[in-house]
C-alpha cells in the first residue's frame, strides 16, 4: 500500500515548483517553472511587482504534471511555502485591488527614513523583533494608504503571498505566524499583530485574516481547480508559510546547532525559547522571527552569500562554459594557499545586511597586486563569506548567549566542499550537511503530515525522517584562520568609516 502523499507549493523569487513527497521524506515527481518579477504596466520601469496570476497558473499546472506520476489516491494534502514580507491588498473575493509589490522594488525606500520620525526603530525591534528594511510589509501598507488611497475603499483585508495563493486555492482568507512575523506588524513575544504600528497604515489588526497555525487545515481544494490539478475531491490544505522557518525543521538540525540556509542570500538562523528583544540585539543587526512552532523565535542574520560568488563568476569567468562551473571555479581555488595569498574579500555587497552593518563597509578587494589571479579572487570570496559567518556567530554569542556545538548547512551553498572546509576552520566547529535536498519542502510536508494526523507531532516527524548527515571537520589549518580573520575583523571595521569620510 502506497504511503500518504502531500503535495507542496515551494514558491522562491527565481522558481516555483510543485513537490510531491511520502511520510518517509521521499521526493517522488516534482515539476518547476522560472519566476520573476515585472514592471508595474502604470508605473515607472523601476516598480518591480510579481505577476500573481500567472504564479498561480504554473503552480496549478506544474501540481497536474506531478499528480499524473503519483499513485492513485496516494494525496491527502496540500501546502504552500514562499518567502517572506510580500503582500497586498484584496477585495471580499480575494481579488487584488492593488499588485504585489515585490522586496526587489524601491518605492518604499523612502519610508525608512519616515518612520523613524514616528517610533524609534529601537521600539520597533523591540516589539516586533525586525530591523528597518525597506520592503518590510508595514512600509507597503504605508505606501499604499499614503499613495493609493482609493485602494483602501476596495480593500477587505491584506493578505501574504502564501494566504494569496491559498484563498485562490480553497476560497479562505488565512494568515500563519511564520509570515505574519516578517511583517515589522507582528509582536514577536505576544505572537500576535501590534496594533501600535499598524496605526501607522491607519488600519489595524482587522486588516489581516485569521491567524492559522503551521499543520492546521485551512480549507478545501476548490472542486474546479482538484479536478484541473488531478487532485482527489475535498483535498485539504494545510498551512505552512515562510520558506526559511520549514528549513530549520527539513534539516534535521538539533537545538544546540546554528543553521545556515544557504543560496544567493545567506540566513545564519537558531531556535530558542522566546523572549523580548533588548537594545543591545537590536544594535547588532538581527532580525527575531516566530519560529514554526508557537514557543520559540528564529533569531537570524540575512547576509549575501552566493550572490558574492555569482559577480565574482561573472567577472572573473566571463565567456567559460556554463555546464560545470562552478567546479572549474572550486578545483582552481583549491590549488591556492589558506589567505588567498593576501587577497582579502569583504563580501558586504549588502552593507545594510549582516554583521558587519553597523560599520556600513560597502563590498571590497583588498591586497591586490598585478599577480593576483582569478582562484585568488575566488578564494577570498569564500574566505570572506566563511568569516562574514564567524563574525555573525560571535554576535549570536554576546547578544542571544547562544553557543552552538555546530553548524547545519543547507541550499546550494552546501554543496561546495571547499567552502564546508574553510566554514569548519574559520569557525573551528563542525560543519553538518544534510544528502537530503529539500530541506524546505520536507518541514513544510513534516508539519502537514501532522495536521494529517501521520505524526503525533513535529518532533516525531522529524524522528521518523533520516535527513543523512555529513560532518566536516576542521582541519590543521585553524591557526592559519584565526589569523586571517583578525585581519578580516579590522578591515571590515576599517573600510567603512574611512569610505564614509568617519575615519
């Protein structure tokens, strides 16, 4: 007999798939398409929206093709997981009445600096656990009430992408933690909206639908759309949310273990029981985010990671074929000295984000000569990535005392056995990653399957699930390391000030 299947949405900002997956975490069909964002048609070029209909459209297609390769009546469930902040208003039927601004567009930029004329950013963290970021999904309501305003008398309530897409789904207005808390609306130790700041929008917590927690049902697939997708009639939908949030879960990792979801963005992310966000955290540029379950938060550092290492393909291996590069690229690397041969990367291409954001150090090269080569360069990025890390572990230890006892990799980014190596020595602790693929898609479907009533709860989800680890320890290069972080630790506090006309 066929184990249970639960269909999941995985929705990124570059693809969207549909996964099919059993209760022991087996992947058996999966289909993706391309995502990306367009110009708003009555909008300037630079007003960056995601075309939500046509999302839908090849999620429901891509949810037909993977069906098709299932066994018949082996799908119990469906689940939804994006990423985080987008949202957008809609009428009673669920219809937008304004597009869905995406984290890629500027028009709310201008806010950051506004609302700080309102609330001390430091009270905002407080309460909500977020830091300013110019696509937080306050700043949108802000916008639109500020820029809109016939929209709000068409606007029932605002809904997040993942709600988006699952009233399309099941006609029912709902809204999970894990997305509410990417809001700056949410109150991180209350676990509910703050209304003190939705008065910023001049709304309040009757905006948002009802609140659904991770595994709940939340309705229905609508009988048009199960017969289109070749889902079973009264296929229920279960709640997941924000992508980042499922990872920690799909991986496998302990509570003594910090986790890194690596791919273009990297998120240094842990679990610990919640508490209120004080002034010193705040400074240190962490966001708290509620965790999936309902008595801890996610701590996390959003820094870029492979998005370094893309500019530096791009520059540095223009013209070499695509097919294999990235190990062309590796094995080079490989052939060049710990230090990059005094070639040091300050991988800050978002001065804004990380640890590193209080010095504001733009991106830099520093120690070239006209002998540094490609894998030099190369190197040094992941050098600068791997200490970029430490220097975020080390706030995570003064401002959350979080020690952990290793480091869970998961993404893309885990997959680059050079960059495991220099991660272990430069942090001097093990470096896990996981043979299963899907981190993100596995606690989506884990948290489901409970709702489904297949585990009796998360944790033994997770126990029933080998994820397959592998550990790389560090080597006898840790000495070499410390040396070469110090230096990166000075020029990272250096390069900023000094580029900002402060030192």
């Amino acid at each position: 007999m066929a184990q249970p299947v639960m269909i999941v949405w995985d929705c990124g900002s570059t693809n969207v798939r549909a996964v099919a997956m059993d209760t022991s975490g087996k992947v058996l069909a999966e289909a993706k398409a391309s995502n990306q964002t367009v110009s708003q048609p009555d909008g300037p070029p630079d007003w960056r929206i995601w075309d939500v209909d046509r999302i839908f459209s090849d999620l429901t297609a891509l949810t037909a093709r993977v069906a098709g390769k299932v066994p018949s009546g082996a799908i119990k469930g469906l689940a939804v997981t994006t990423w985080g902040a987008e949202a957008a208003p809609v009428d009673r039927d669920g219809n937008l009445v304004y597009p869905l601004i995406s984290w890629q567009c500027s028009r709310t930029a201008p806010l950051m600096d506004w609302i700080k004329t309102k609330i001390d950013p430091r009270e905002i963290f407080r309460l909500t656990g977020y830091q300013i970021m110019s696509f937080n999904t306050l700043l949108r309501l802000i916008w639109i009430r500020q820029n809109a305003p016939a929209v709000w008398g068409k606007t029932y309530k605002f809904l997040t992408i993942t709600a988006i897409l699952n009233h399309r789904l099941t006609g029912e207005f709902s809204v999970d933690p894990t997305m509410a808390g990417t809001s700056m609306a949410f109150n991180i130790s209350r676990r509910r909206w703050e209304n003190s700041l939705l008065a910023l929008a001049g709304t309040d917590e009757s905006i948002w639908p009802k609140m659904v927690e991770p595994g709940q049902a939340i309705g229905t697939v609508r009988p048009d759309l199960a017969g289109k997708m070749n889902l079973p009639a009264g296929l229920p939908v279960f709640a997941a949310g924000h992508d980042t949030q499922f990872a920690l879960y799909g991986s496998g990792a302990s509570a003594d273990e910090a986790i890194v979801s690596s791919g273009t963005w990297e998120i240094l992310s842990a679990r610990i029981p919640r508490f209120e966000p004080d002034v010193q955290t705040c400074s240190s540029g962490i966001l708290i985010e509620p965790d999936a379950c309902g008595d801890l938060v996610d701590p996390q550092f959003l820094m870029m990671a492979s998005g370094t290492l893309e500019w530096v393909r791009n520059r540095f291996y223009a013209g070499e074929p695509e097919t294999g590069i990235y190990s062309k690229m590796t094995a080079e690397a490989q052939g060049v000295a710990a230090g990059s041969n005094g070639t040091v990367f300050l991988a800050n291409f978002m001065p804004d984000s990380g640890p590193a954001a209080a010095y504001k150090t733009p991106g830099s090269i520093v120690g070239l000569n006209v002998n540094t080569t490609r894998a030099e360069v190369y190197r040094a990025a992941i050098e600068g990535l791997s200490c970029q890390l430490r220097n975020a572990l080390e706030v995570f230890s003064q401002t959350l005392r979080f020690e952990p006892k290793a480091i869970r990799v998961v993404g893309g980014g885990s997959k680059n056995p050079l960059w495991n190596q220099i991660r272990a020595d430069v942090t001097n602790l093990p470096v896990v990653t996981v043979t299963h693929s899907e981190a993100t898609v596995l606690g989506a479907a884990m948290f489901a399957f409970v709702g489904l009533r297949e585990f009796a709860d998360i944790n033994q989800a997770r126990a029933s699930i080998d994820v397959g680890e592998h550990r790389t320890m560090p080597s006898a290069r840790r000495d070499e390391y410390e040396k070469i972080y110090q230096r990166y630790l000075r020029l990272i506090r250096t390069v900023g000030p000094v580029y900002h006309g402060q030192a």
